[in-house]
C-alpha cells in the first residue's frame, strides 16, 4: 500500500527544516522537499554567508586599532578570496550538519523541485507523495526592480554579492535596509569607498528616529557616503539617473515637480561610473563620484511552487494565510518568507514552530510582528523590538535612553558610541533601540519583557552581571524613573 505522510513540506529553509524537526518530534511521519541546497536563502545566501564575511571584515577593522591595545602588528594583508573561500567553508559544513540533524529525527529529504498537484499530493520527480497536510516553506528571492535590473556584472543583487571573488573599490548600495547597511559596513570596513542611496527622509527608515540618527553619525564617522530621499530612476547601459527631491517638495509645501532635482550616473571608458550631481541640492552638493558596481539592496518577492488542480490565495505576490497559517485549502499551510510577514530567519522558525503545535495539538498560533526582534550586524551592532517613539505618539509613555559610554565594560572595550533606548507604558516595557556591541544578545532580553509583559518592578529585581553591556539595560530600565545608577543627577 502506498505510504500516507503525515506532513509533506515543500522548502527545505528556516521555515521548512525547523517544522520538519518540530512535527518529527510529536510523532509525525514527515517528507520534505528541498530543490536547492539545505538551509534555504539562511544559510546559503543570507545570514550565515554575509555574517561570516562580516566577521572577518570587523576583525580585519579590529586589527587596525591593534596598537591602541598595546598589540604591535607591523604586516597585515588582506586576501579577499580567503575571506570567500572561509564563508563558502562555513556554509558547506552547516549545510552537511543540517541535512544528518533534520534525518536523526526520521525525516525523509527528497532533493528534488516539488510540485502541489492536488490536495493531498505532491510530485517531485514523477513520484507522487500523499499527504495529510502540507506546508509550503518556498521562501523568497531578490525582486527586479524596475530600473534596477541586476545583470550579475555591475549592477548585482544580494545574491551575486556572495560570488564576487574580489570587492571593487567604489561602490554604489541602493537601500538602506538591513542588506543594505550590513554590506556598506562590511566594504567600508575593507576599506572600500561606499555610497549609500535612500529613499526615505533617513537611513533604516524602519527603525526608531533615534537609532536611524545614530547611524548617520557612524556613517559619517566612518566615512560612508549616502544620500536620503534620493531615487534611483533608471540604469540605462552606462547611465544611472538618480533623483534627489527636496524637502520642499517631499514635505508637500511645494507641488512644482520642475524642481524635482536630477542627477546622472555615467559609467566611463575607465570602467567605473560617475554622478553628475550638477543639479543636485546640497546632499549631493554637485560633486562627481565614480562606482565600479552598484548594489542593489532592495525588495524581496516570494517563490512559490509549481501548483496544478487547486488555487491557493495570495495577499499581493505573497500567499495569503489565517492566523493560524492555514491557506483557502483547510490542510495546506504556508510559513516563513513566503507569507510575507517579516522576512527573517527567526521569524520563519517562530512561524514553523506555531504552526506544527497547531496542526497537532490545536495549540492557536500567537505571531506578532511587533515581538520580533530585527538585528543589524556590524560594529557597533542595532537591534530593536516592539514598538517606536513614533508609533506611540499620543499616549502616555516614559522614555530612558542610557549611554554604552556610561559603562565601564564599553570603556575597557573602547567601544562606546551608542545607547539603549526602553519605552514603556503602564509601567510595562513596549519598545527597546539600541546601538551597542552585543545588541543582537541584548535585545533578546526586552523581547522576553515584551513578550510576557513584564512589569518593571519585576525586571529590577533581577541581578544583572558586573561588567556587562547587560547592565545598559538594568540602567535603562531604572532611568524609566530617573533611576540611573550610573549618570549623573538629572541626565
Ligand atoms: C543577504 C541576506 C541576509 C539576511 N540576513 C538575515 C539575518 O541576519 N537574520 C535573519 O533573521 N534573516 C536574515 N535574512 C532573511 C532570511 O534569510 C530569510 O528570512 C529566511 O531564509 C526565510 O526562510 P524560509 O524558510 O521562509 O525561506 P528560504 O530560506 O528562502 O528557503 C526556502 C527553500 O525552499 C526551496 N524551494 C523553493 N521552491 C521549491 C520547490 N518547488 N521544491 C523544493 N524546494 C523548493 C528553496 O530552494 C529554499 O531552499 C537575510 C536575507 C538575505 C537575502
């Protein structure tokens, strides 16, 4: 008799793997698909590759202040294609770990492209697999843009990015997102001339006014270049257009579109390109530039699976689910980057976990954008949860931003430009920013105050660890009642 599954799962990412592992684990029998490699865009084109490499471009920026701490190195060389060959190294060795873990649990892998060809069936391979439920877990790729079509040779995608065997020394990212500011931050750190173009009014429009401010500092500090409210129109052969709007105009107190600023971005003979900003307001002050590549560090579009015989909804390009991740087909589940909802590793491992304790316990799925933390990566690190000062513009809350500078952890670190942000209301923490060595640890613990709505009293009756950059938020949560232990009267 043909085998029943229990769970077939198309997408062998965060999302797939993880619900692979969780449904194994409550007694299910379960097959999944995976048409590339293990890991989806995680591990093979996103966090795990660009965070290696970011690794060792903050390690090479370390060595340049070795002196500083009393370290002489009279030689250091940079060898790009080794720094290439370690993060393809890395990659390889979880992909191989990954595949025997999600096995160890019983799970069968089929390395084929899955098709949903009824209900209950999938077809890789021209093998039909019958299954109760299915989740599709497909993920998502970089989205043409138009204007912006990526050809792999100047204008690349966070996807030809991870091929380059060799970084070229001027380059132009488009978007200030998480890719975008991770990867201006890793070129600048090789010391590669990088200029950062933005649409909104200012730098990681997503995050709170503070932490977008921060970054502005640090670029600037480190000599980044960028351009806020600044459109790419168009990359035709050599030529990027770019236009820069005024204020003026962006804040509607003027609708004469003439006065839409424009500037051209010319690749020349020499092989790199340049920007005419000529007609430019200030940011772009008409000074020429030359880019050898551009980024492009924007949009992301859903991959669905081939789907004959039934229709599933979408939302948009993404698939459309309930709160319980159920599709318009009652068995047939869709999680992670293909539904849509924060496109982040742990958001598509939250959403894996949830689901399965739904379709085997009824357990109701609780996913809340605003509990999930967004990391970004680099030196300093910027990380956040819950909601910014903008979102509560007009309630009452109380507000505490406490400098790294304060402890003396930054000062033995020699890492203190930045700050932990708390907002609270009722006395119950709502919105952690901060800009910190270790944010990416630090704010797991304000998550946890979010996410079980923690009172302050009671977060202050834990013992935080001496010296820590843990402490920034025992001394953030105490300046919620000017508390600080560690600033002086009144600050
Ligand atoms: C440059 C970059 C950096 C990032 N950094 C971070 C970070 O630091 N932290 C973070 O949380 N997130 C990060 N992300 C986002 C993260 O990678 C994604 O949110 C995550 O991979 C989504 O997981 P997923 O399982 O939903 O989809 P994916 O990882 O896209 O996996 C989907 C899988 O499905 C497979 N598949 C598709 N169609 C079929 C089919 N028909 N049959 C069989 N298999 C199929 C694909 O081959 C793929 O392996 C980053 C993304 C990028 C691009």
């Amino acid at each position: 008799m043909e085998k029943i599954y229990d769970l077939g799962i198309i997408g062998g990412g965060p999302a797939g793997y993880s619900a692979a592992i969780r449904a194994a684990q409550k007694g299910f029998s379960v097959v999944l698909f995976e048409k590339d490699s293990m890991g989806g865009v995680c591990l093979n084109r996103g966090c795990i590759p660009t965070k290696t490499i970011l690794h060792c471009s903050d390690f090479y920026k370390n060595l340049k202040k070795a002196d500083k701490f009393g370290i002489e190195i009279s030689d250091k060389k940079l060898n790009y294609e080794k720094i290439f060959n370690r993060k393809n190294d890395v990659v390889l060795k979880i992909q191989k770990s990954l595949t025997k873990l999600v096995q160890s649990f019983g799970v069968e892998i089929v390395c084929e492209e899955a098709k949903l060809i009824a209900q209950d069936k999938i077809e890789a391979n021209e093998n039909i697999y019958q299954c109760k439920n299915i989740i599709l877990a497909t993920g998502s790729k970089p989205a043409n843009i138009k204007g912006l079509e990526t050809d792999g040779q100047f204008v690349l995608n966070s996807n030809d990015i991870l091929n380059l065997k060799e970084i070229p020394e001027n380059i132009l990212i488009v978007g200030s997102g998480a890719i975008g500011v991770e990867w201006a931050r890793i070129f600048n750190a090789l010391d590669k001339n990088v200029t950062v173009v933005e649409l909104a009014e200012r730098l990681l429009p997503l995050a709170d006014v503070d932490v977008s401010k921060r970054l502005d500092r640090l670029f600037k500090k480190n000599k980044i270049k960028f351009f806020t409210g600044t459109k790419v129109e168009s990359i035709n052969d050599k030529t990027v257009l770019l236009s820069n709007c005024p204020r003026k105009i962006r804040d509607k107190e003027q609708s004469d579109v003439n006065e839409f600023l424009e500037c051209h971005l010319e690749k020349v003979s020499s092989g790199g390109s340049k920007v005419r900003g000529d007609n430019c307001d200030t940011r772009l002050d008409g000074q020429e530039f030359t880019f050898d590549m551009v980024l492009c560090a924007i949009g992301r579009e859903p991959v669905l699976p081939q789907i004959e015989g039934i229709s599933i909804d979408l939302n948009g390009k993404f698939v459309k689910v309930d709160d319980n991740f159920r599709t318009n087909i009652p068995n047939i589940f869709a999680i992670g980057d293909l539904v849509g909802k924060m496109l982040l590793a742990h958001s598509a491992v939250h959403q894996a976990v949830s689901v399965i304790d739904y379709i085997t316990e009824q357990k109701q799925c609780r996913f809340d954008t605003n509990r999930v933390p967004s990391v970004i990566y680099g030196n300093p690190e910027i990380a956040w949860v819950g909601k910014t000062e903008e979102m509560l513009a007009g309630l009452e809350y109380k507000v505490s931003n406490f400098p790294v500078a304060a402890l003396g952890k930054a000062m033995a670190d020699d890492e203190i430009d930045g700050f932990v942000k708390v907002l609270s209301v009722d006395n119950k923490i709502v919105g952690a920013h901060i800009v910190s060595p270790e944010a990416s640890a630090l704010v797991q613990q304000f998550a946890l105050m979010i996410d079980n709505e923690l009172k302050t009293d009671d977060i202050l009756k834990t013992v935080f660890a001496h010296p820590t950059y843990s402490e920034a938020v025992f001394e953030s949560v105490l300046g919620l009642d000017n508390m600080s232990l560690s600033l002086p009267k009144g600050m």
